[in-house]
C-alpha cells in the first residue's frame, strides 16, 4: 500500500483530498502537513508520494526537498513558468527515478472535456468557449478556458484546418470574454453556479456541444489518487494528468 | 372568414406566411403581393387585414395606404423608429378603428422567452444572456438579445434590485458580446445554428435557464396568424406581438 | 425584528434555514429546536413564527401547538394528505389570525420554474418533462416532476389544447419515467448531480427549454425567508409558497 | 476526379447527397439514379464509386452490380443483418480491389458524439441517453440512441466499470424510453425538433455532457463525401464510416 501525504493538508483542496486518500482501500494516508509543520515529517512517516496543493511561494522548496528524498508528486499548486520547469527538470536528472506531475487540473470531467474538444475540433467549422463560474471568481477567461482554446487553436492549426467563419460587422463594447488564439471564449459570472464549461462545435447543419459541470470540490480527489496510482511508473516531469490517466 | 393579403410575398418569410394563411381555416388568402403588384389589388380583393413583411422603404407607403382604406396591419418589417411611430399614430387617430401592430418578432417561443426572462430576472442576484447565430449574421448581438436586456434591466430596476454581482478585475479582450444596461450579453457565431437564445439566471445555491430555439422560419408563422385574429379587437398602434396574445 | 424559531433544527435542511434566519438584519433566530427540545421553548423565548422541517410523524402536533397559541408556522415537512389539511383548516378557523403555509418547495427557482413551464404549456403542442438527480435517490420520478406535470396538464385543459403528439408504434422495455396526466417525465439518475429540472415545450420550427438546476441545499434557506416576512399578511391556510411570493 | 453516381437521387436525403457532389470539386457527379432508371447508366458513365440510398428490397440488388464491376459503394440504405454481410463478404472476396462501406449513419458529429462518449464513459460511475426528435418517428429509442448504448455498454465492460448506480424503488408507468444494455434511454418526442441526443455522464462532484444537435439534413452531406474520398483505400467490407474518417 502506497504511503501518501499530503502537502496543505489544511486548506479545503488539501482537506478533501487526504481524507479521499484516507478513503482509499490502496492507499495509506501518513500524514496531512500544513503550513506550519516540517518537512521531515515525509521522512518519519516513510512517505513514498505527496500530493501539494499548497502556494506558489512554498512549492519549490517542497518539491526539492520530495525529490532529493526519491518522494514522487502530484502537483495542484499553480504558478509554474518554463525557468521553474526547467530547475525542476535539472533535479529529476540527478534522481531519475521520481516522478513529478504538474497538474493544473486534477478534475477527470474537465480534462476529458479539453481531450475531447480539441479531437473534434478539427472536424467542425466553428467552434466557440462558454465558461460559467461563481461572481467573485477575479479572472476572466478562466484558465481551463484559455488552455481549452489554445488546445483546439493547435488542433486545428495541425490538421490544417482554416480561421473560423464570422461575418461580424457591427458590435457593441463591454463583453466579458476573450479571442484566444482565434477562438472566441464567452465567459458567464453567475450566483449559485461553481464551475462549469460548454464548447460549441458546428458544421452544416449540425452542432456537437461539449459540457463540463463541477459541482463539488470533491471531484478534484479522483484525479488526484489516480495520478498517486500512475506516478511510480511515470519517471521525470509531466505536465497534465491526462498523460498518466490514458485519457 | 376573415380576407387576408400578404405584403412582400415573393421573401422567404412572405411565403412562408402566406401558405400559413391559405392552409388555416379561418383565414382566406385574398393576394400574395409582390414588390411589383400594385397596392390596389387589396381593394380589388376586398383584403380586411394584412401582414407587412416588405422593407423600411416601402412599409410607411404601404401602411398609409391601408389605415385610410379601413384595413388592419401586423408588421413584421424593421426600422421603425419615435418619428414613424409618431407619424402612424396620427394617421390612426383619423380612422379609430383600424389596428396596426408593430412586431419586432413573429415567433411566441422568443417572445414568450423575453416574457419569462423579465418576470424571473427580479428574483435572482445575476442574470447573464447568451445568444447564439449562424456565422453569417452582421450584427451581434442580436436585436432579440439586445431587447430582452432592456425587458430584464426595466423589470429589476421596477423591483429595486440592485446590479448583477461581478468581481472581474482581469480580463482580455476582443469578446464578442456587450453589456446593455447592466446585462452582460455573449454573442455566439456557430455554422449549422438558426437563432437561438438562453437566459441564465442564479441565485445562492441554484440557478435557472431560459432557452429558446428557432429552427425553421415556419416558426414565424403561428404568430403571425394569432395577430392577424386579434387584430380587430385591438384598434390603434399596438407595439410587440405580445399584447395581442396574452402572454 | 420578528422572532423566529426553527422546528427540526439539527437536521441538514434545518441547520441551513437556521444560519440563513440568523444572518437576516430583519428576522430574530430565538430558538433552534431538536426532536428532544420542548416546544414550550416556543413560548419562553416569544417566538412569532416557526419554520417546520421536521417529520410527518411530528409535524402535527408542533402544528396543533403553533396554531393554539397564535404563532404562524411556514411548513416544509412533507405528508399532507387531503384528511390532515382538512385537520389544519379546522384549527385555524378557530384561531383566524394565524397563518400556515404548507410549502412542498422552498426554492424560488422551481416554483418559478414550475409557474413558468404552466404558463408557457398551452402555447406549444408539446411538452416533456426531463428530471435528473443523485443516483441515491429512492423515488422516480421526483415529486417535483410530478407536481409539475399535473399543472401543465392543467394550464393545458383549461386553455383547451388537446393532447401531445406522438406516433411512436414500436417501443423497448425500461425506461425509468413515467407518463402523467398525459405527460411526459424522464427521470435520469446520475453520480454528481443535485437535483434538476428541464422542461422542453415545443411548435412548429421552434422550442423553448426552462431548466431549474439546485445546485446547494442553501438555495432552499431564500424562500423560506421570504415566507417568514410574508406569512403574518396570509392568515389561514395556504399551500404553495408561490402565493406569498408574488410569482 | 472521382466520377459518383447516387442511387436513390430522388428522394431526399439522395437529393441533398447529389448535390453536395456536384458541388464538390474533387468529386464528378455522373449520374443521378432514380429507382425507374436502369444501373447500366452506370457503366455507361463510368461511375467509380456509388452512393446508395435506396431502400431494403433494391440494395442487395444495386451492390452485386457494383461490386461485380468493380464499383466502390458508401451505403446509408438500412436493413443490413449477419445474413446480408456475409453475402457482401463473399461478393468482395471475389473482387478484392472494391470497398463498401455500410454507414449506419452518415452525421459526422453523430459519429463523434458516439466515439468520444464511448470513450469517456469508463471514467464516470454513471451514464445515460437522452434522444430527442419530432413527434411523427415511429420507433423509439432511435436506432442512434440504441447504438451509443451499446458502444458505451461495451467501452465499461472492456474497461471493468460496474454497473451504473440506481437506488430507485418506486417507480410509474408509461416511460418512453429503454434499458439497453444496462444503460437508460430517454426519448422525447417534441415538435420543432429535428434529430437530437445528449450522453449524460457523472462522477463523484462533477458531470460531463456531449450533445448532437442535428437541424438539417444537409448535415449528412459531408459524411458521404468525406466516405466516397476515402473507399478506395480501404477494400473489402466496412462497417461505420468512422473507420475511414479517422474518428
């Protein structure tokens, strides 16, 4: 059974994915660090795999301290631009032997729903974002808006595929959205919602949408104990669960 | 059986009426006329009502025509403004009994959707449009979208609510959509579309969805017909399709 | 400021409408009553109304001793039948200054949909109901549903529309659904929903869609409120939440 | 250029086919084939490829003309069993260089909407159809409902998902839908609508939803032509155009 702890164990992402790993007949929950406990905690407790969900700030000298441990990671914690990929990249080379995985989205839903979208994209004529969130959401786009249109601008950029048709001429101002790439993202904020996104492909005469509803923090956990499942058999970094879930 | 003539037969929307009006039973088309024809056929043919679906250059000739010769109007065309409307007031002050009715819309799907939208906008914090077109429509957003903001801010101002939540501080550009008057409105250009419109609205904890989905130009017609038999019961200037149809 | 107690306190439903009471500048939480208190504490602590979720097995009495002592008591505990309302009537007519509203939905957003979906029925040839909610749920389809297509059916008889087309011949075994007063519910059953509602009406070339999704139990705690301000302005018995509402 | 005859021209969707094909400028549209006319004009013109849409008692018929001539066929007609593609399968292996390919649906985003459920549906505990479509079909589910559930059925199996959750004990009567498989089916019969289906698929917080909206026939168009491109790669027998689109 897989020893596992989970780095931020105190925020409410931390919170719902130790008790999951708690949960899981496969693996062995040995500790839930927060901001305030040490390290060498991973050490005693024999730990074999983290989960961090913890800041931007913090993450770099964890994932040092897990890699130099031979301890694998899965990484919720945002803020990775190509010079912090790249020192990561320098560690794993001195212990080839662990597993790193950043990864901006542990929801299964939303990553099957990127997959899918940018597979049909090259098949449709157009094609358009819609994202809903809750209105005290201070980004717009969303990220997982911004990485969906940058991965259906290359899908079709790959298969040749042309710009899509607008015949828009006239307009008014002060819409809430973006053109990403040359695909148009919509974005709703909305009381009552949480996350949820639609991409709406159409050719003649037909339409094919693509929706993504996340209703509960909970559905971040599958995701996360997948990628702990994965991450032994996948040395070195990776960037995006999907390429450990076989999506 | 009431006489019934169709202005601007020889369009798309001219002819899918008029076949609406010989099919009904209690409607007897009298004359399709055409841009060529000349008015008098509807004195020839003893027409007691018509249905305008011309151009903003011929309709003001077209309904002159008609109020002074006892004949009622529902009208489909475009383009009126505080000066016509001024201008077809004063023609109807001098024959009381005539109808005519402005209808920016002919479908009782859309008008019942504004309906709805402006009657449940008071009860929820947000309410966002989405309207989604064929890609080759010139103007976005769509007159409808753009009426129903209007309906929805009016009835949440007469309710006293206060504005939509919304804590946005970045954002990116080159979105196609508006915000009108307090509404954010998304405008979605999709090949293999018709006309299509959703309301979202959502309050702490839920939120409801109003959509509304042309298809066919066919959905124009029922609308029409139902003007056509309240028309007589409706002397004066009567502004949207609405007011004759109890919605 | 009115004096609130909450009947049925300690469950999830009560704890909610509790907090939600507490929070309200205008509404005095002076009790949280468990199925072990006493309701004398009614009386020691003034309070003016209650809000019952509760159980069928209890409501009654709480209710015989609400109505006796003039404080009026907004209902969500289910079970009514024709023979306990005809109880409830008999004790108010005996206390006419007291209100009791029995309210099978507290949230705004179904009963809107509700009035909605029946008001828009007679003017389309069809209409179906779709419900989805946890696959835990016992029930199907859900009383909502039910409710639903009973005042459907309804706005439709009155308005003298006949009944849905549908020239299926050939049919399988299974489905989950129901057809009720000549309508038709689907009712799906899906890991990670709520509780949802979609209503699909449809005529000739066009459809309109109103959809209720209850994402949070706290979508439940509005309404009741509502009817708490409203209540002591209903003497007698009501049933429907909608009716204090202004829906 | 590929020279196309249609077989079956005359009918609609033959018509909507032949046109697409005269329109194409990789494809000549040789001979558009009526059930009055003679197959020889199929020699006559030299046709390489054929498009059948016809009926059940001619397609037997018209395919060992075209196969024994070395003519390649994209065929939408229906009524195919083990007992007909076994007799293709022994008409091909005497004349090895020709493909068939029988296409039970010509839509390509009916063929997506099917592969990219099938491919999701082993991440998610739960899944169900809901068909929708006008009110004069016949049969319900539709042949595409009942296909999706089975490829679903078949993906979970595969992958070792267990059955879906369904607590419910009380149930109605009178459901249009069906159990296939093991997954629900929903059909809504609603006029307006034209040929429509959403997979619902839920997980533990989160939902996912791929819809297929079909408005117009000319949506099946660019599936043929994309089929009569491809056939002459891939001889002998195929089964489902998505083999050759690279779906």
């Amino acid at each position: 059974m897989m020893k596992v702890a989970v780095l931020g164990a105190s925020g409410k992402l931390g919170s719902v994915i130790s008790d999951a790993v708690d949960a899981a007949d496969d693996l062995d929950l040995v500790a839930r660090i927060g901001s305030r406990d040490s390290l060498e905690t991973l050490v005693e407790t024999g730990a074999e795999a983290v989960v961090d969900v913890t800041t931007p700030a913090a993450v770099m000298e964890n994932l040092r301290f897990c890699i130099e441990r031979g301890i694998h990671a899965i990484v919720g914690t945002t803020g990775f631009d190509e010079e912090r990929l790249a020192t990561l990249r320098g560690w794993l080379d001195e212990h080839p032997r662990v597993g790193v995985v950043i990864a901006p989205n542990f929801s299964i839903g939303a990553l099957l729903m990127m997959q899918l979208a940018a597979k049909a994209a090259p098949f449709f004529e157009s094609v358009e974002i819609v994202e809903l969130h809750h209105p005290t959401k201070a980004d717009a786009p969303s990220g997982t808006a911004q990485r969906t249109a940058a991965l259906i601008a290359d899908a079709r950029r790959e298969a040749g595929v042309g710009p899509v048709p607008d015949a828009t001429t006239t307009a008014l101002e002060g819409a809430r959205g973006a053109e990403i790439d040359g695909i148009h993202v919509h974005a709703l904020r909305i009381r009552g919602l949480v996350a949820h996104q639609e991409v709406v492909l159409g050719g003649v005469g037909e339409t094919l949408t693509i929706r993504h509803d996340s209703l509960d923090r909970a559905s971040f956990a599958p995701g996360a104990l997948a990628g702990l499942r994965a991450v032994p058999a996948h040395p070195g970094l990776t960037i995006g669960l999907e390429h450990l879930l076989g999506l």
